[in-house]
C-alpha cells in the first residue's frame, strides 16, 4: 500500500460511510470527510489525498466529480461513488451500497496504482515525442469481453451465466479447478466467477493458484456464496477475491458487478500496454530496451517536475554491477558483455509499468520511482539486484557459470531538488555503500 494515503469522503451526513470510514482508518487509509463541494476543494488543496468518495445522495453529487478532478489540479485523482442511480460519468468505481473497508481498501490501491500509471503515460508520451518517437494512447480491447465461470452447474449460477451473455459477455464455464486453470492457461480472460461451495474449497484453490501465478495475477475475482451464512469477508478479500456476492444476490446485480470489473481490467491492460509500447519506439537502448542515457536524462527532469507539481514522492536507485574475482574472469572472456542484454531485460521485467529503468553505462542501471518513498524504493531495488544475483550466465566451454552482483544507491527527491541533484545523490549513495 501507498506510504500514509489519505482519502477524502464528500458526505452530507455520517449515515451511510460512518462505518466505512472507520473501517478504512483501521486499515491504514485515513479519511477525512468534507459536509460541502467547497470544503471538499479547499481539502485538496490544502492536503495531499490520493481518492476521493461521493455519497450520492449529496445533493452536489453530480457536479462533485469534476470538481474535485480539477481541484487535483495534475494529480490524477480516482473517484468512487456510492450509492444507487448514480451516473457513471468522471467515475472510477460505482458501489451501489457500502462495501467491505477491506474490500474498498484493495480497489482504492488499484484505481491509485492506475492513476499514477496513467499520469506516467503522459510524461513517457511528451518525452518521447520530444526524441522523435511517438506512444500511442492504448484503446481498450472492443470484443466482448471473456468471462470465466467455474464452479458445478447450479440454477442459479446458470443463470448469472445467462445473464452476463445476453449482457454481450463471452462466457466459459469451468466445472472444476482443473480444468478452470486449463482453460486460464490456454487464452485470456477479463474476469473470473467462482461458485462458492458449502466450505468454499474449490473457489479458495483456484483464487490462491491465481494470485500465485504472475500471468493470472491481475485477472479479477468474483465468489458467488452458494447459501446463506456467517463468513468472513475480510479473509475472503484478502485472498484476492475483487467481489464477494451473497446468495440472496439477485443475478443481473452480480452480472453488472462483473462487467464493471472486466471492463476496468480491460481499460488498465491497455494502459500498461500503451506503456510497455516505449520499447518499441526505436529511441531505447537496443540491446536491453531500456531508457539510453540520454533519453533517461529528459525524461526524468520532466518526472521530477511532475513529482512536485502532483506531490508524490519520487526515488531515483542506481544499480552498478560490482567487482568479485569470478566477473574478472568473465570480463576477459566477453561473457559478462554478452550476458548484459539477458540482465537489463529482466530488469525491465522486475520493474512496475509505470516505473522507468535506463541503462546509464555498460554496467550501471537507474531507475526512477514514482509515487515511492526512499525506504520503499530501495527494497525494490534490492529485491531486482537479489533476483539478477540468483541468475547464472554461461561462462564459456570448460567454466562454471558466473553470477552478477549489484550495489545500490538509492536518493529520494527532496523539496526544490533538481533531477540531476538527485540522480548524482543516488550516485554518491552507490559509493558510500562500496565504503562502508
């Protein structure tokens, strides 16, 4: 989760989020409630907040999206609606009733985590621009969207299935664990139903393979309880699941929650798409496609700026590949050279999508941070330098293969800082580490 989030709550009264906020405070995203649209602005001017939720039976509820997105000024600010009859324009997330905290504490992560991705997005398209290159806006897919269903046949889960197709959906029904992974493993889909058991089991098994695998990882999740009874929401959400439906739920009330959560899946794939596009722009480095120097240096100028200007935070590390006795041996062989291409694509890989990794010089990565504090950043990039370490490269005929060990520097943008200020920091912090 973000460091601190804070979320901003436009209600009239405390009737129906009292106990959602309550609930989202315990888990670490302050709240903090605003009666009028005018102290709603003047909140997000005075604070930095990371979401916004309407009530809608505000009576400023239809102008309150727009007005807040503005008041964000370069934030992209993700806004959730609660409550029914709300019209979907300008929002992100539409709840007809109080959900879960836990449950609303994982999507508010998600629209976070897009939003910063989509303002990546933006700089990444002006800088390239600026290099003669261009990034395409990504438009979601617009074929039906595929939904999985799996669980036994039931009346009712056939209906909901019957449902999401006249809705336009695709649907694919799974009747057991096995073959719902056959068919995750086989092509993509936009979501996934699972029918709740009398002790959840099958649906507990395939959620858990789900968020094992990083493929699967970011398809969303419904359970659909089977009957009535005590359960424990929180553990349920916890375990991945994006919607948890109650047996008295009638089918076309699920349905429209599954559509909202593919059709927000779609449009996230394609964000993360239109940025991984970047590699293919013919300016990056050609023999890992990360960032060139260059490249790197206007580009995190203009993402400094926006760290101050959308107050994020932002760290710059600074990978160095280090000296032992087995990488002299490489070097002389050119199998160190040869291996650098493997090892900055599978930095590009170890890294978000809306972070930006560079190739500085042979052996020297950078990557910039955003919306990272300097803790947090170095723990990422100590986790890449671990994974890259745990990696053999051939040595040539008759050697044993070689590992490839890091140092990291890590700086975290300071207030009036520049770019080159603090990529020379995460330098000069690279040193101290050898020093020490």
């Amino acid at each position: 989760m973000l460091s601190d989030p804070r979320v901003l709550v436009v209600a009239r009264t405390d009737d129906r989020i009292e106990a959602l906020c309550r609930g989202l405070d315990g888990l670490g995203w302050r709240t903090m409630t605003a009666r009028t649209g005018g102290a709603a602005v003047a909140a997000l001017g005075d604070f930095k907040l990371e979401a916004a939720i309407i009530d809608v039976d505000h009576p400023e509820a239809a102008a309150l999206p727009e007005a807040l997105r503005l008041a964000a000024g370069a934030r992209r600010l993700p806004v959730v609606a609660i409550g029914s009859g709300v019209a979907e324009d300008g929002i992100d997330l539409a709840m007809a009733e109080a959900p879960h905290p836990t449950q609303l504490g994982l999507r508010l992560e998600q629209l976070v985590r897009a939003a910063i991705t989509e303002e990546e997005f933006r700089l990444r398209r002006q800088t390239l621009a600026l290099h003669g290159a261009t990034l395409d806006a990504g438009e979601p897919d617009a074929s039906p969207v595929r939904i999985l269903i799996a669980g036994a046949p039931d009346h009712r889960f056939i209906g909901l299935s019957n449902t999401l197709t006249q809705a336009g959906a695709e649907i694919v029904a799974a009747p057991t664990p096995y073959t719902a992974f056959d068919y995750l493993h086989e092509s993509p889909f936009d979501a996934a139903v699972l029918w709740g058991a009398p002790d959840h089991a099958p649906a507990l098994s395939i959620a858990s393979g789900m968020k094992r695998n990083t493929r699967l990882y970011h398809i969303p999740l419904a359970l659909y309880l089977r009957s009535e009874g005590e359960i424990n929401l929180g553990e349920l959400y916890n375990r991945g699941f994006s919607e948890v439906a109650a047996a008295s739920t009638p089918e076309p009330d699920i349905a429209a929650r599954v559509l909202a959560l593919a059709h927000t899946h779609r449009r996230h794939l394609a964000i993360r798409k239109a940025l991984e596009g970047a590699r293919g722009s013919g300016v990056m480095d050609p023999t890992t496609g990360l960032f060139t120097p260059t490249v790197f240096a206007s580009h995190l100028g203009r993402v400094a700026e926006a760290a101050m200007a959308r107050r994020r935070p932002l760290s710059i590390c600074v990978l160095k590949v280090s000296e032992t006795e087995t990488l002299g041996h490489a070097r002389r062989g050119n199998w160190l050279d040869r291996a650098m291409p493997q090892i900055g694509a599978m930095v590009s890989r170890l890294v978000r999508v809306e972070d930006t990794a560079a190739r500085l010089a042979p052996e020297v990565f950078a990557l910039a941070l955003p919306a990272t504090p300097g803790p947090a950043a170095r723990l990422a990039a100590e986790r890449i330098a671990a994974v890259i370490g745990c990696t053999a490269f051939d040595a040539g005929p008759d050697r044993s293969p070689f590992v490839v060990e890091f140092r990291v520097g890590v700086a975290e943008l300071m207030p009036g800082e520049s770019a080159a200020a603090v990529l020379e920091r995460a330098s000069a912090d690279l040193h101290a580490a050898r020093a020490a």
